[in-house]
C-alpha cells in the first residue's frame, strides 16, 4: 500500500519557504545549463537546418572545409562538366558555381577582433540560392568590379561594412554597394566578384564548387566516384552534410562547458535538496511512526520522501525553463572553432533542451532525497514515536 499522493502534496506546501530555496537553487541550475544548451542548439540548427540536399558541396581531396582547399580554375571547369549529376539551366550549362573562401580581420563592435569570412562568387552562385538570397539594402554587386555585399548578420557584431564603407582585402579596397540576407551561415559573410577576389589575394583558383543537383542524385555513389576518379579527383558532400560537419567541434565545446557547469551546480543543488528533505524528515519523524504503526511497509515510506524531492525537481526545473524562455530567438555571435572565423546565430530553446532541463531537474531532486528517503524507510515505529 502506498502513502497517499496529497500527503506528500501537503507537506511540501506546509514547509513551502524551504522548499521553495530547494526549487529556486535547482532551477538555477537549470537555467544556466539550459542556456548553454540553447547556445548550441542555436549554432548546430544555424548549419543543420539550412544546409540543403539538392546543393552539393566539392572540395580537393583530404580537405575538412572550404578553407583548406584549392582548385585551378581549369580542374574546376572540368569537374563541373564532368558530373552528369549536376542540373543545368535553361542554356544547357551545369546549375554550378565556383567559389573563392577566406577571411579578413575587422575589429568588433564590443571589444577585440575577428575573422570574418570572405567569399568570391559567380553569377551562377545566386541562381544557386535564388530560394534563400535577397538585397535588403543597396544593391548586388557589379560581376568585374571591387565592389562587395555584407551578410546582415555581420552589421550587429562588426561596424564598417554599411553600405559605402570600404574593406580592404589583401591590399585591395573593396567598396559596400548593398546587404544581403541569405539563410543559414552565409548572412555572416561577406560576398565578392570571383575573378576579383582570386586576382586581389593573389589565388590560383576557387576554393570549392557548388551546384544544384539532378533530382534521384545517390550522393554517397557520387561521393565514391568522385574520390576514386583518376584525371580529378574531388570530395563530394552534400551542404547539409558538409555544414554539419562544421559544428562539431563548437558543438563539443559547449556541450562539455554545460556537463560543466552542470556538475558543479547541479552538486550544490543537491546538496540543498538533501538538507531540505533531512530537515523535512526531522520535523516529521513522528508522521512517520504513525505511517509505519498503521500498516505502511518501509518502501512505501522510501517512495513517499523520493516522491517529495522528485517534485522539488520537477518544479525547479519548469521554473528554470521558464527563466530561459526569453532568451529564445536572441542573436549573438561566436568564433566557429572549425574555420576561425565568425558567425552570428540565435538561441534555440528547443524541445529538445527543455527535455534535456526538466530530466536533469528531476535527477537532481531524485539524488538529493535519495538519502532522506532511505533514513526514512529505516526507521521502526517505536523509533520514530519515540523521537517526537
């Protein structure tokens, strides 16, 4: 037999001033973890979510991202006429696009500096994304000329790329002439004419080729005959495949900083949940015995007090997420360990990490009423009547 729910209910409200430093001490707790868990949810969706699987991605072999690989302009015309699995447009010319990737240094709005990503595009490139680009300011750049386009992203975290503002690339003076909006990690870019970046950075081609591929594509065969070929060789990859490997190493990082951080809070939250129950369990050692002489076996009793700091989790933890709530949606930017450079992106409170919040809440009040519990189960009715 069971001891009632409402009893429990009861007398967490009867000693509700403790209880409620227990619940605020784990939500807490929560909350900050939770933080961080949005934090990398927000960068890991930014890549996940907006890499496509229609675009496939072609770099030289062995390379890791774009940054690290390089194509003569002649072994890029080659392989793009070379891969049946590309679309083409209305001319019969492969849907494809080469692209030039880098960085530049500018100094941020808040303090230090940064990378900021720097892309040398073709026209093809925004018939590739005609489904994500926009101008949202200004206008698109001139194919020829040193003029760029900000990503939007980039104008809260980094000041001097409004449109008229001039960024030196190399030793080249490259004017703003529009913003652009673009989904995914591409809106904290700045983009550029092809042939002008590879002439002002002194390149012997692109960095990488991208190109809309033919409904029915299999990319992992493509992928193995690409790597296999013998005149040239590429590695192939889907965007969303390729820009979630871009995550990982970010996503590590902070997925480490909440176990973290969630140690170490959570070992005091539990600390506070034990004390809570001990001292519940002082002031009703008597209840007990009652419990006890009237027919309640000891693992009831264990259940009842377990039950208690279970809610106490529970309610920590509803609370924690709620306190987290607001800061859904809200930009901020980072250095992605994987390229060096920056990238803007919003928190997510996702399902998932409300999950993640409340499970960990009730992990915690569970460890801290588990000894209370168990002082609770071993006592004998003569004891516990005797104490009172």
């Amino acid at each position: 037999m069971l001891v009632p729910l409402s009893y429990n209910v009861r007398s967490l409200f009867v000693r509700r001033a403790s209880n409620l430093l227990t619940v605020l001490g784990i939500a807490a707790t929560v909350a900050v973890v939770s933080g961080v868990l949005a934090l990398q949810q927000g960068f890991a969706n930014l890549y996940a979510e907006n890499g496509r699987d229609d675009v496939g991605v072609l770099l030289r072999p062995g390379a890791t991202y774009e940054g690290y690989s390089a194509f003569t302009r002649e072994e890029a015309l080659k392989l793009m006429k070379s891969i049946p699995e590309l679309a083409e447009d209305e001319n019969g010319a492969p849907l494809a696009a080469m692209e030039l990737y880098t960085a530049v240094r500018r100094f941020k709005r808040d303090e230090g500096e940064t990378n900021v990503p720097v892309r040398g595009v073709q026209p093809a490139t925004f018939r590739v994304r005609e489904s994500e680009f926009s101008i949202v300011a200004g206008r698109n750049f001139e194919p020829g000329s040193d003029e760029v386009i900000v990503g939007k992203s980039l104008l809260v975290r980094v000041p001097g790329l409004e449109v008229g503002d001039v960024v030196p690339i190399n030793v080249t003076p490259f004017r703003v002439v529009g913003t652009f909006a673009c989904e995914g990690p591409h809106e904290s870019e700045i983009w550029g004419d092809l042939d002008r970046m590879i002439a002002a950075l002194d390149r012997r081609g692109p960095s990488r080729i991208v190109g809309v591929l033919r409904a029915g594509t299999d990319p992992e065969a493509l992928a193995t005959r690409l790597a296999d070929a013998k005149e040239t060789p590429a590695k192939f990859q889907t965007e969303r495949a390729y820009l979630s490997a871009q995550t990982a190493m970010l996503s590590a990082i902070l997925g480490l900083l909440g176990t973290v951080l969630g140690l170490i809070m959570g070992l005091a939250a539990v600390f506070t949940a034990t004390n809570t129950m001990i001292s519940a369990l002082a002031s009703r050692i008597h209840e007990v015995g009652i419990l006890l002489s009237t027919g309640f076996r000891p693992f009831p009793i264990f259940l009842s007090f377990l039950f208690e700091a279970l809610l106490l989790g529970l309610l920590g933890g509803v609370v924690g997420t709620l306190v987290v709530l607001p800061i859904n949606g809200i930009e901020t930017g980072t250095t992605n360990f994987q390229t060096f450079t920056e990238v803007a992106f919003a928190f997510r409170v996702t399902p998932a990490v409300i999950g993640t919040a409340i499970a960990f809440s009730v992990v915690l009040g569970l460890f801290g009423g588990a000894w209370p519990a168990w002082r609770a189960a071993r006592l004998t009715p003569t004891q516990a009547l005797r104490r009172h």
